[in-house]
C-alpha cells in the first residue's frame, strides 16, 4: 500500500474485533506502525494476550477485554470517537458444530451489535470480514464475487447473516461499508489447535512426532493466503473509497490440494521420513473445490499477493515457534 493511503489512518481512532487473534493481531500491529490510535476488542475465547503483547508498550495500542454481543455504557464509550471498525471477531468454522446457537449469536448477532454501534457513533467506514463459505460448494469457476449464496454449514449461513446486516446499514443508512472475503489464511500465530487452521494444525502434528490427518480423501482444493496480504486488503478497504458497499475475495488464487499440503509440509519438515500422511473420516460441510477469482480487488484496490506458496512457507517454518505463536510452547520433532 502507498504510504498515502495508510497514512489516512494516522491519529484515528480504530477498534479491530477479535484483534488478539490470528489475523486481527498482525491487522493491529499493522495499524500501530501507521500511528492509528488502535482499540484491540477481543473477548480472548480464541484470541491471546500474547499475540499482542509486544505492543503492550505502544502508547497508541490498548487490549479491550469485551465480546462483540456486549451491550450497554462500556461499548458505548468504546465507541465514541471511532473512525474505523475492522470486524474480525468471529465463531471459527469448527466450533459452530459444537455450538451453532453460539455461531449465529457472535457471527450475525455480533455483527449487528457492532453496525448499530457504528451508526450510533458516526463511525467513517466499517470494514467486515467474511468467509469463502458464504458461496458454498461453488458451481461456478473460477469463482467471483457474483456467485450464488448458497452455504452448506452453520458457519457459512452465520457469515452470510453478518454480510447481509452489512448490506442493510449500507443501502439503508449509508455507511461506509466494505466486505472482505478470506479464504484458507495462513502464517505466524495461527491457531494449531482442532479450531485451527490446516497449516498450523499439520505443523503442530509434525513437530510433535505426529502423522499428518487429512480428512477425507484429501483432494479438496484450498486457496491458500498469506496473512499479510489480507492486512494490506483490510488497509486498502478502509481507505480507498472505491471499496465503499463492495465485497471482495481476498483470496491469492493458488490452488493447493490437503493431500499435496501434508506431503509437502512433510518433505519440509520430516527430514528423516519417519511420519507418513493419515486419513480420517471426512468432515461435514467441507467444500470440495476452490478456483478463487481475485481480479475485482487487485482491480479496484491494487491489493498483490503472494505466488509463491511453497517458498513463503518453507521460509515461515523456519521458525516453528514464531508460526504456532509465542502462547503455543517449544515445538520439536521428537
């Protein structure tokens, strides 16, 4: 991004939901080395304090302990004076198997909560993360923003919920909104654990001494994206007016198959060939094939991503301990 564009966020106030989390981390670390005032709102169910907490110090970085379904005078407060909101908060893809009142309590419940707040405070641009899984299993290729909703998990119905409240305050109030669509995120401090992100969640196996599990047959197709590029999209979204009511997939295009992950996370980091890859039954609601169009937010927002998958990782996991986060403990092939 042009040091112009980011530098509109300088001295304004941000809240980033779920901002100790995965992703949200990397966006706050992001937006305090551009000198925005930054509100990290993570009620710490998923998030930890750790992956925040080298920007403890920074005197325009503070953690807020609170759910994005809270109501009453603490958000209120929280709010006043907010430029910007970037949503990540959000009831992770597996967990709504668990709990899918609790998903569609934090993903759309969430979500409106957060909207009604924006327009109660004059909040300038709302920015909210959404997920590939809105589309559903895609019949269209490769797959642009146009495609038909059509979800087939409790996550995937939850997320376009939270899409359409986004939709509603835009046609309706005329805020400032931009939607973001990731797919398959990868890079430092993702979740290792079952909730966790299939990188993570094979390379916490692997440096256990673990096989690899793929659940099913393993050839489901994943787009795969570096985590910063999804910071570099959510900076453009809330500064480039061109993003005012869009959607976007921000998705790299690689196309990456499980079987392919583990064998190739294996050859990278099981260097004496001791672990093999092992399959389990499949998981339900899993989308069998992705061929993501990019083309309308390298267009409109000039967001570039990263091409090389194997390379970016293989550098990644030089440091285990870095990717599965500062919380996450030694890892070690034992």
């Amino acid at each position: 991004m042009a040091q112009s564009d980011v530098s509109q966020l300088a001295g304004r106030k941000v809240i980033v939901t779920g901002g100790a989390g995965f992703i949200g981390s990397h966006l706050c670390e992001a937006l305090v080395k551009a000198s925005a005032e930054v509100i990290c709102l993570d009620d710490l169910s998923a998030g930890k304090r750790s992956n925040v907490a080298h920007l403890d110090g920074c005197p325009n970085f503070r953690l807020v302990e609170a759910s994005v379904c809270d109501e009453g005078a603490r958000m209120d407060t929280l709010f006043v004076g907010t430029d910007t909101v970037f949503h990540n908060a959000a009831s992770k893809k597996n967990i709504c198997l668990v709990d899918p009142h609790r998903d569609l309590e934090v993903n759309a419940g969430g979500a409106l909560n957060l909207l009604k707040l924006a327009m109660k405070h004059g909040v300038r641009k709302f920015v909210q993360a959404s997920t590939g899984s809105v589309y559903g299993e895609p019949q269209l290729f490769p797959t642009t923003e146009t495609h038909p909703f059509d979800p087939v998990s409790y996550y995937g119905v939850s997320k376009l919920a939270g899409e359409r409240y986004v939709d509603v305050f835009h046609k309706l109030y005329g805020l400032d909104t931009t939607i973001l669509r990731y797919f398959h995120v990868y890079g430092p401090r993702q979740e290792s654990n079952e909730f966790g992100g299939v990188v993570s969640i094979f390379l916490r196996r692997i440096t256990e001494g673990q096989n690899p599990i793929v659940f099913g047959h393993g050839e489901q197709v994943r787009s795969f994206t570096w985590v910063g590029d999804l910071v570099d999209a959510n900076l453009r979204a809330a500064t480039n007016p061109q993003a005012t009511g869009q959607a976007y997939n921000a998705a790299s295009g690689i196309r990456v198959t499980i079987n392919e992950l583990a064998r190739g996370m294996l050859d990278i980091l099981d260097n004496e060939g001791r672990l093999r890859v092992e399959h389990g039954d499949p998981l339900i609601g899993d989308i069998m094939e992705f061929d993501v169009s990019n083309e309308k937010i390298r267009e409109q927002l000039g967001v570039e991503f990263e091409g090389d998958f194997w390379g970016t990782l293989k550098t990644a996991l030089g440091d285990v301990n870095g990717f599965l986060g500062a919380g996450a403990g030694a890892a070690t092939m034992s």
